[in-house]
C-alpha cells in the first residue's frame, strides 16, 4: 500500500511525542555522557577537553574504584548463590497446587515492591549498635556471644549488605522462575513418573533442562541489577566504614557530587558500562551454546 507524504507525516505525528521523551531522556544523555567522559570540570562552570586522561586514571590510579568493584561483585556472588537458590525452591514449592498458592505469591513479592531506601533504613536499624534489633533478639534468645558491631567491621558489614540485597532481591526472581516452571507441560512429569522417574530425577532430567533459557535470563538480570545497587546501599551504610561497602554506582555519585567531577563520573559510568555489557553477552553466548546441547 503506498501512502502519500501527508499521510506519511500524519502517521509519524502520532510517535512523534514518545520520540521526543525517549531523545530527550535516553539519547541526548546517552550522547552527552561519551562527550563528558573526555573532559574535566563540572560542565557548569567550566569543562576542558582531556582526551583520555579520565580512563587512564581510572584504570592505572583510583584503586578505590576497582575495590568497589570487588565490593559490587562479592554481593553478586551472595545473589547468584543465595538470592536465586532461595527462589529456585519457593518457585518449586508454590508451582505445586497447594493451598493458599496466591496468598505466596502475593507475600514473597511484597519486598521487591517496597523502596529500596525504605528497605536500607530497616536494615540500619536491625543491625547498628542503636537500637540493635538483632543483637538484642540474639541476646533475648540466649546468643549473646553472637552479638557484634555489624556495621563497624568492614568484612561485617559488606556481608550484612551481601544479605540485606538477597532478601530484598529474591521476590523478583521467583516470580519469572514461577512463571518459566509454570510453562512446563504437566505430561512431561507424567511421563516421566510413568516410566519410573522420582523427584531427584525428574528436576535434573526434566525441570532443569527446560528451564536453562529463565535461569540464565535470571543470572543476566540478577548480574545488571546487583552491580548496579545504590540506593538500599546507600541508605543502609553510606558506603562505610572507609569505602568497604562503597559500590560503582556510589563511586560515580560520589564523584559527581562531592568531588564535582562531572567528566570523571562519566567515565566511571562508560567503564561499568563495558563490563556489565560483556558479561550480559557472554551469558547469553553460553544460553546459545546450552539450548543447542
């Protein structure tokens, strides 16, 4: 069907105000972000072209940018482990018809809807010395010598973030594994029964296989979404004690603000961008590989 100009200008006239939203919001930062990086300054007073001098210092000089790094990756780790372990299973157990099935699925995603800072200041008061809700629980319950300064100790503390991040997380990731078991045909696991197959069997012969496309979609997503934490951070720590809970994110913010370098931020926020990109690519390399087998 071939259309005239004016309907063709007429047709555009209905995206035209989704694609001025999305250029002004999305491409002209995405833009000025790449431009940013190779200059100093804060781009309110002043900006000067430095070519590549803010990647070089981020890659030869600020060893506290590598550490919050290490800091973002551990508490992936804690994700990828606990975080999708403790979804994995309640997804298991709510796709069975048992009782008050929505009831659990309504609880179990509550968290993921709370915010983040909401769920960071609860947090600060379950483990800071003041009120100390879980040293005085653990004190109620006889456990007094498991007491400690949570937020005191570096290694405390990034642990303590490592679990707060899980128990905030994990809603979301059960309810698309909930969904992915909940597209499994019911004959499958009837066939299987039939020809012998016990529960063991049944989830690493038949669940599992099928479900590596929503697992690794889940680790992608789980990969983005913990390397990029900052407000339950943020507002549970502050990055403390001495940058041991401090995260790329926080990094770039703090560089803005406090630091009012706007360029270096920017580069800071290009390198994140690069590495959470390669591991998004080679994740879904390996699903490519994983479906052909």
């Amino acid at each position: 069907m071939n259309y005239s100009i004016r309907e063709k200008v007429s047709n555009f006239n209905f995206v035209l105000p989704a694609l001025f939203v999305f250029s002004f919001f999305y491409i002209i930062p995405f833009i000025f972000t790449f431009w940013a990086a190779f200059h100093s300054g804060d781009f309110i007073s002043e900006s000067k072209w430095i070519a590549f001098r803010n990647f070089s210092e981020v890659f030869l000089y600020d060893k506290q940018w590598w550490r919050s790094l290490l800091n973002a990756g551990y508490i992936t780790l804690w994700a990828l482990i606990l975080q999708n372990l403790l979804a994995f299973s309640l997804a298991l157990g709510v796709d069975k018809s048992i009782r008050l099935q929505k009831v659990y699925r309504t609880v179990f995603f509550l968290l993921p809807v709370l915010s983040e800072i909401i769920f960071g200041s609860f947090g600060k008061l379950l483990f800071s010395s003041t009120p100390g809700v879980l040293n005085n629980l653990l004190k109620s319950l006889g456990l007094g010598g498991l007491t400690r300064e949570w937020l005191s100790s570096p290694h405390l503390s990034l642990n303590a973030c490592a679990f707060l991040h899980c128990w905030k997380g994990f809603g979301w990731a059960f309810i698309i594994l909930l969904a992915g078991l909940q597209t499994i045909p019911e004959e499958l696991y009837e066939a299987a029964r039939v020809d012998g197959a016990n529960s063991f069997q049944i989830l690493f012969k038949v669940t599992l296989p099928l479900m590596i496309p929503v697992i690794i979609l889940v680790v992608i997503l789980t990969i983005l979404g913990s390397m990029q934490g900052f407000a339950l951070i943020w507002a549970f720590t502050g990055g403390g004690p001495a940058g041991a809970t401090e995260v790329p994110v926080m990094r770039v913010y703090t560089q803005l603000t406090d630091a009012h370098r706007g360029g270096y931020a920017c580069a800071l926020g290009i390198v994140l961008g690069i590495i959470l990109v390669i591991f998004s690519f080679t994740f879904l390399k390996i699903s490519k590989k994983l479906k052909k087998v």
